[in-house]
C-alpha cells in the first residue's frame, strides 16, 4: 500500500496561496474602504477592484498586504471622486433639463386645466368690486398697495375686499376643488 499523496497543479497552489494571503486581511481592508466611502456595498467593491489587480499581477508584490491596503484606499478615493463629480453633473443637467414626471401625466393636467376653468368662472361670479380685487390679486399679482393705486380705494378696503372675495370663493366651490 502506498500512501496517497496529493498532488495539486500549479494554479490550484496559486489559489491556496492567494486565499492564505487575502483572507485574513479582508475585513480590514472593508474597515478602509467604509471609512473612505461611507457605504458598505461601494466599500466591497473597492475591496474586489483590488483583489482582482492582486491577482492579476504576474508577479505577486513582496509586500501583498501593504500592496492590497494601498490599492483599496486607491481605488476608495477614485470611487469617491467618481460618484461626487457624477452628482455634481446630474445636479447641473437637473437645474437645465427637467424630466418628465408623475405630474406631467395627461390626466393631471386635464384635471388641473378643469379645476382652473372653474376658479375662473367663480371669479367672474363675484360681485364687481370683489371681483376687480380678486382678479388684480390673483392673476396680475399687484399687492395690496399697488391695488388700492389702480382702484383709487384705501388699503383697508383693498384687504377687507379681498377677505370678503375669499370667503364667497370659499362658500360657492365645491369642497373638493379646494383640495
């Protein structure tokens, strides 16, 4: 009987060594990389971008731990500068290019277009003096000074109008259009 012996190949020796060397330093390496980046999943993946450059190096570095933890702040720090300078753009493009939303739906428009239909309609149910106040209020958007100027009316009579208006407003619309 002759004793088995195990014989690896050489690619099976440089997995074993691989694992023997990066194992016991990777949630060390993780510490560095969340400092750095603040958020677990972007930590790991600066932890595996290393890993990788390690194991792609033809010749392993004398120092493989020191190599890996400069490799993870490296690849931390570029991660970091990528993703600020992303938000920096897409905060830029969001200032000149709005997108379409929830609120630019037909059905939301058709419903704000028929509510303002009937605000108008209701303004032009008031009476003439509410009316003028309300409509230089609300659509030429004078305040209460500039329309007691265009009226000719002291501003008390301009706001007591004006409260008067709302409250008619108030009492002639549906209470869901108020909503």
């Amino acid at each position: 009987m002759t004793p088995t012996t195990s014989i690896l190949t050489y690619s099976e020796i440089d997995n074993r060594r691989f694992s023997e060397t990066v194992a016991p330093c990777v949630q060390h390496l993780l510490q560095i990389a969340r400092r750095i980046l603040k958020h677990d999943d972007l930590a790991w993946d600066a932890v595996q971008e290393a890993l990788i450059s390690l194991w792609k190096e033809e010749e392993p570095p004398v120092h493989a731990r020191a190599w890996l933890k400069q490799a993870v702040v490296f690849r931390s720090l570029h991660l970091a500068r990528t993703i600020g300078r992303r938000q920096r753009h897409e905060g830029r493009i969001r200032r000149f290019r709005s997108e379409s939303s929830v609120r630019d739906e037909p059905s939301r428009q058709l419903v704000a277009e028929e509510t303002q239909a009937i605000l108008l309609q209701a303004v032009q149910d008031l009476s003439e003096a509410y009316r003028s106040v309300m409509e230089l209020w609300l659509f030429d958007q004078l305040d209460y000074s500039a329309i007691a100027a265009v009226l000719r009316v002291p501003v008390g009579t301009v706001r007591s109008r004006l409260n008067r208006a709302r409250e008619e407003l108030r009492r002639s619309l549906d209470p869901e259009i108020l909503n």
